[in-house]
C-alpha cells in the first residue's frame, strides 16, 4: 500500500469548491448553535429542495431546520469575518433576512432564525418572523420572474455598465 503522507508536499494548493466549503461551514455552525442553545438543528441534507405546493415554481435549500411539532423554523448559517459583528449584533443582515423570508414563503412556516459565525470566537443568533407585507411584495416579484421565464422574455437588463459588458462577454452575438 502506498503511504498517505507520500501526498502531502511542502507547498501545495488546491482549488475549494464554494459549495463543499459552505456545507462544511454550516455543519459547525449548526453543532455550534446547538451546543450554545440546546436547540436541534436537522439537516435535510445537501440535495434536499423544498418546493411550494400552492407555488412549484418556489422552492428552498434550506442550511437546517428547527424541529417543532407545531410550528417548525428555518435555519440559515452564515460565516462571516470577525468585522461584520457590529452588524450582527444591530439586527439581520437584509440578506439573511430575505432568504429566511423566501424559505418562510416556500415552507408556509412562521419564523426562522439566521445563525452567524463571526470570526473564530463569535457566534449570533436572531429569530426572525414572517412579515406579511414583505412576503407580498417578494411573492409578486417571483411570479413576474416566473411569468418572465415562461413567456421567454428576461428582465431589462439592470443600468450598470459592468453588467452590460458581462451579457456583451457571454451573448457577444446579441444585438441588444
């Protein structure tokens, strides 16, 4: 048999798929938050989607869940360097905010608590509830990108020049 340590040189580097890094990521962040808060945390598991019965053309992927018999929470893991603390600490990051409301829409669930894992020594939690009015307006921009993508007719193309040269890049044959 050939000795493992035949693999490890001085100097090496290898690329990490964004993907494999966060499901590592999520996987401590999920035992670290149940270690603090007693909590479980269920991982439904890398390939699992969650889709809408009333809306299939929703669906979530979800970093956890809380488990309740009667009401059920979504869990969002995020890691992020020890500078974005303060921000954790004054309220959710409007992104985390947003895909515990999307997976909130998708589930029919209430509420849901977005976990961050600042820096090496840091762990913060916030729970956070449905909000009617912003899941209304969510839900209305989904089904005009739902109807977008049926009809086969895209979104104007957002104002900034870096994005215009992006869609020049990959279409170099479009005319628009």
């Amino acid at each position: 048999t050939q000795d493992w340590t035949t693999r490890v040189v001085a100097v090496a580097e290898a690329a990490i798929d964004p993907a494999e890094s966060g499901e590592l990521a999520e996987d401590g962040t999920r035992e670290l938050f149940f270690r603090k808060t007693g909590v479980p945390v269920l991982y439904p598991g890398p390939f699992t989607r969650l889709r809408s019965l009333a809306r299939p053309f929703l669906s979530v992927s979800l970093d956890g869940l809380v488990p309740h018999a009667l009401d059920p929470g979504a869990f969002e893991a995020k890691e992020r360097n020890a500078w974005a603390l303060t921000k954790w600490r004054e309220q959710l990051p409007l992104a985390v905010q947003i895909q515990i409301a999307h997976a909130l829409l998708v589930t029919g669930w209430t509420w849901g608590v977005g976990v961050g894992r600042l820096g090496r020594f840091s762990l913060v939690w916030r729970r956070y509830e449905r909000d009617d009015g912003f899941e209304r307006a969510h839900l209305a921009a989904c089904e005009e990108m739902w109807a977008r993508i049926q009809s086969g007719n895209p979104p104007p193309v957002a104002g900034h020049p870096a994005t215009g040269r992006a869609l020049k890049a990959r279409f170099p044959k479009a005319d628009g």
